[in-house]
C-alpha cells in the first residue's frame, strides 16, 4: 500500500497545475494505521520517510471530544493529541490530519490545483460549484487547523445521514479540494473528470514572453540592496515579464486583481501584502521603491515578497534562490486564479480576519521555518560571475564557491560544456542555484548580455571573477603577432571590459547601501609577478592585468567596490598540463624546453622540483584566496600568490 502511495503521491506532486511549491498532501489507511505526509516534504520526491504514521484508534476521538473555547489553548489541545497519536515522533504530521482520517476511503488525496482554486476563489465559488459538481461537498471557508476540521467532519456525517453515503470530492473555499477513493486509479479518474469540467468552463490565459525593459539593470541592482540592508540578510531576486504577469500591471486597478492573497498557501511564502510600483522611467521608480521598501518594513517588520515594478516584471524577493524561485511559483499560480475566476464571477481574494488568523498561525509558521533552509557557506546568498567556467580551472573555483553557498552564473563560450556544468552544480545545489549565460569576454555586448540575464535571475552580481585566460607558449622566434594579439585580447583587454560592466552595477548596489561592498577578482597567475620563458605574451598580459587591478582599485574604493588579483602556480593536475595528447608536459618535452628530460614525467618533476611545497596549485587552493579577498574589508589592488612558495612576495 505504502508503494502506491509514493507513486500517487510523487504523480500528482510532478504536475505544476496540481501542486505548486511541494504543497498538498496525501495518505492511506487501514483499520488501524494511517500514513500521511509529514510536514516539510514534497510530494514530486516523497518516499516512504516522508510519511508520518498515526493510530487511528487515538485520532478517532478528536471529531467528538470537546476542545477548550480559547483559540489557542484549543489549537495546542489539538497539537498535543495529533502528536500523542502519532507513531513517527520524528516527523511532524500534516495540519490535515485529522481531515485525512475523517474520510472513510483508503486513499486521500488533497491538493490546490489552480483551475480548482480559479472556482474556488472566485465571488460565485458556492453557486458554480453546486452547478457544476453537484455531487460534491462545498464548505465555505474556515480557518486551518481544528476548526477546519470539526465543520468538514461534521458535514460529513450529516452528507452520510441524509444520502447513506460519503463525498468523494470536497471543495473548500480559498483552500483547495479532497478526493477519497480506495484505489489509485479510482484517484485518478475523479482528478480527470474534475480538471476536464473546468478546462471546459475556464478562460484562457494570456501568452507570451515579454522581455524587461533594457534599464531594468539600473534598477534591480538598487532594489535587491534596498531590500538586504539594513542587517536584513542578502537577498536573492527573480525577475518574471510575459503577458500573464503584464495583465496586472497595466494600473492600480489591475493590480487589485492580485493585491490580497487567494489562500493559506499564499501567504506562507508569498506573505500577505505586495508592493505595485509604477513611476516613469528608472530614477523615478528607483526613489519610488527605497520609499516603498522602507514604508513596508517599518509597517511590517519584514520585508516584502512580491514586487510587481512597471517595465520590469513581477521580482520576486527570497533570503536565497530557492526561496525566491518558490515565491516566483506561487505568486504567479495566484495570477492564474485570479485570471481563471474570471470565468466565475470574478475573484474572490482572503478577507482580513483569515488573512490575520494565516499570519499568526504557529503551524504556518513552522512552515516557513521549514521552506526557508539552512544557511552555512562562506559566499551564501551572493551571487557571483565566474568567466572561463565551463570546465578546468574555472570550473573547479565556480564549483567550490557553489559548495559555499554562492548563486553562479557559469560564463563561457562553450555552451554544450558550459550548460552542463551548469546542470551539475545544481545537483549539488542547497538553496542557491547556478545558470550557464554563453558569453565572449572579448566581446562588450556579450558582457552586458551576461550582466542583463544575471540581474534578471539573480536581481545582484556581488562578485565579478574574471577568469577567462588562454596560453599561446613561444620564444620571439616563435610567437606570430596573431598568436600574441590573441592571448592579449583575452588575458588583458578582456578583463578592462569585464570590470567596466561589472564597476557599474556595482557602483549603483554600493550606492543603495552604505554598509555593503562588492569584489572584483581577477584570476591572474604567477607568470603576473616574474617573468616566464618563452610566455611572454602569456606574462605580459598577466603582468598588465595586475596593473590593471592596481589602478581600479585605486578608482573603485570610494565606492566599496574591491579589485584584487589572485596569483596562482602551476595546475599540474588540470587539462592545461596534464592532457596526455597536447598538455604542456607533452610540448615541453617535444620542445625540449627541460633539458635532459626523456619522459613526460621527468618534465613533470623538473617542475614540482621548483615548488618548496613540491605540489601543483588546485582549484580548491585558489578558492580560499578568493574567499578571503572577498571576506575581508581591509584590502584592495593586491596580488596574491597561491604559488607553494615558488613566488615568494618582499
């Protein structure tokens, strides 16, 4: 039974129009055992430790037993007898307990699809309904938890005295609806009939991507700073703009549409007030939300959710990627009730006694609590440009800082490596994220793209690590003027465009905050503090990039915005060196650049012999200079070695 459970519940929690955000839930029971998804699981992934298990026999009381008058002794009354009949003490059974349990049949599958909540949440939900499902049981809304509960039990009994029998369907106002059947496939049947009546009945939704307006750079960098500071934590930003999310931000007007939540649900992530800006042009929209922003915490106490910014899109606002591609999810599910209630008379949003009641509910809280995730890393929460990321070098610093908490935009020109390095940090993911933007470092309007889509995930660039470097090794003799302009373009000039485009957004963030600072890393090499035989063009670059640290440092600092090089030695264990075909230890031996050398490992220990710690530099080392560049306050324009000792700075 277990087994059937999971399946049904991970079908219905993969669907977008059943569940949004991992929520709903679902159960199985026999005579004396009932299996119910705990909180703070998902449905799409639920296996069988997601399920608390209860005994019927002491659940079975609670439809009649006489609870106190004072609401919150009754609800901790509540707690207290859910938890004494609950086998699983390490997991926290589902607020519908008892509901699941009130319905006779062996599974229980309750959900919020969106066309069900486009009727349900609509000012003619009770008159439709009888209309359209006449062998349904409607409840009007009530309060979650015991009360919920005891009128949906309540009605049961009376639907079983009067008919002789029990609703399979259930619908509740401004919440969702319950199927019961006793078999997976009787589930599904009900699911379909329900879904096809309402497709039948509902309107289409608007369609098509819009893009943002190009200025929106200049002002999502101000709004995620007015949102994270004052010690309110970093925040992470997703921009959304298509036609759906453009129906509500034509006016005030239209954004009532979606000024007050349609459910619980929505208020748990997406809170309960959300903020419409709709000043003309970037300065004016920029001052309009500092006001706004500022207004609402002070009025609040907590910053807001959802920001739907004229010529920008819905932002939604997270304490971390995850959290913000939730409320993202979730708010735009309210703006397809609202565009499906149409259909039924118009929506219906929550009144303000259920809304207050949703605010200051503990169990709600404690959902919060869950949705939101731990916090560890040493870069969480900041999101950072990697260039060169798709594999080497780069790839291993953008994955160490991804294992440190940081949101990574994987930058390269390779775009079949580079989306699936991509694709791989996420599986490593905990609340941050990572993307791949195809970009030319050498190229400008590659970089503001790179800029643009980063803002647009992410809302901010903390840090700019520019990485991205080619070697073109050869003597004066060697070395064609082709081969020299091309590693210059990429290791020297590629870096003054990267940390133009990067300065100005971080320039406008410095600006909106006055406690927060940003970093600009370039990876550089040890080639940048001594000279290298036969590199020249290789070194040169690398030394003028450390000139180049030096002198944004020195412009940037007025505005918090650090500038530090970062020195590596040799990456003997990486593609550069060690690729068995064409690495730097197979030319170096046909080259015969270490004289005496016969195999590929003679050269390799040729080179290790001039590191005093007699290792190579990895990924990971260069990492901690980075993590420490940006940590600290106190420097700017340096260059750090992570070499072994082989360069030893005065």
């Amino acid at each position: 039974m277990i087994e059937e459970l999971i399946a049904l519940s991970r079908k219905y929690g993969a669907d977008p129009r059943m569940v949004i955000a991992g929520g709903g839930n679902t159960s199985c029971k026999t005579a004396d055992r009932l299996w119910v998804k705990a909180s703070g699981h998902a449905l799409a992934t639920i296996d069988e430790n997601g399920f608390a298990v209860l005994d019927r026999a002491k659940l079975a009381p609670m439809g009649t037993k006489t609870y106190s008058s004072d609401p919150a002794e009754r609800e901790a009354q509540v707690k207290d007898d859910l938890a004494a009949a609950c086998l699983t003490k390490d997991r926290r059974p589902s607020v519908e307990t008892s509901l699941h349990d009130a319905m006779g049949f062996t599974y229980v599958v309750h959900l919020h699809p969106t066309l069900v909540n486009g009727l349900m949440c609509s000012v003619r939900a009770a008159e439709y309904c009888a209309e359209m499902f006449p062998e349904a049981l409607y409840i009007e809304y009530t309060d979650p938890g015991y009360t919920l509960f005891k009128k949906v039990y309540d009605r049961i009994q009376a639907w079983k005295a009067a008919k002789g029998r029990e609703p399979q369907v259930i619908f509740l106002q401004n919440h969702g609806i319950f199927v019961g059947a006793d078999s997976p496939a009787e589930i599904d049947a009900i699911y379909a009939d329900v879904m096809a009546r309402l497709e039948a009945r509902a309107g289409a939704l608007p369609e098509g991507d819009i893009p943002a307006e190009e200025w929106a750079v200049e002002v999502l960098p101000a709004i995620r700073q007015y949102l994270s500071r004052s010690g309110r934590g970093l925040k992470t930003l997703q921009v959304t703009r298509d036609a759906l999310t453009e129906s509500f931000m034509g006016c005030p007007k239209c954004f009532s549409g979606v000024s007050l939540p349609f459910s619980p649900d929505e208020i748990v992530y997406c809170k309960s007030e959300y903020l419409f800006l709709d000043a003309e042009g970037p300065e004016a929209l920029t001052a309009q939300a500092e006001k706004a922003i500022e207004d609402y915490v002070a009025r609040r106490g907590h910053t807001p959710k959802v920001l739907l910014v004229k010529g920008i899109g819905l932002v939604a606002v997270g304490d971390n990627a995850k959290n913000a591609g939730i409320v993202t999810d979730v708010f735009r599910d309210a703006m397809k009730i609202a565009a499906y209630a149409r259909s039924f008379g118009g929506a219906h949003g929550m009144e303000p006694a259920w809304i207050d009641f949703i605010d200051n509910w503990e169990v709600e809280n404690y959902r919060r609590k869950v949705s939101g995730g731990a916090s560890a890393g040493r870069v969480e929460g900041k999101t950072i440009i990697v260039t060169g990321a798709a594999q080497g070098f780069g790839e291993g610093i953008a994955r160490e800082l991804m294992a440190q908490g940081a949101n990574i935009v994987v930058a390269d020109l390779n775009e079949a490596v580079g989306a699936a390095t991509a694709a791989s940090f996420n599986t490593i993911a905990k609340n941050n994220r990572a993307i791949f933007v195809k970009t030319n470092v050498a190229d400008m309007e590659s970089l503001r793209g790179l800029i643009r889509t980063t803002l647009l995930n992410f809302g901010a660039l903390d840090v700019f690590v520019s990485n991205a470097g080619v070697l073109r090794a050869g003597g004066l003799e060697a070395m064609t003027p082709e081969n020299f302009e091309f590693v210059t373009n990429i290791n020297y000039k590629a870096y003054f465009f990267c940390a133009k485009v990067a300065s100005h957004v971080m320039r406008i963030e410095t600006a909106a905050d006055p406690d927060y600072f940003a970093d600009i890393v370039q990876v550089n090499s040890k080639s940048g503090l001594r000279g290298s035989k036969a590199n020249f063009a290789y070194a040169g670059g690398k030394f003028g990039g450390i000139g180049l640290t030096q002198s944004f440092a020195l412009e940037l600092a007025p505005f918090r915005v650090k500038v530090n090089s970062i020195c590596p030695g040799n990456f003997y264990d990486g593609p550069l060196w060690s690729n068995p075909e064409n690495g730097l230890f197979v030319q170096y031996l046909a080259a015969g650049k270490v004289p005496g050398a016969k195999t590929v490992q003679d050269v390799k220990d040729y080179y290790l012999a001039q590191v005093p710690m007699r290792k190579g530099c990895n990924p990971a080392d260069v990492t901690k200079a980075i993590l420490y560049a940006i940590e600290q306050t106190g420097e700017t324009g340096q260059a750090i070695p992570v070499t072994g000792g082989q360069v030893m700075l005065a």
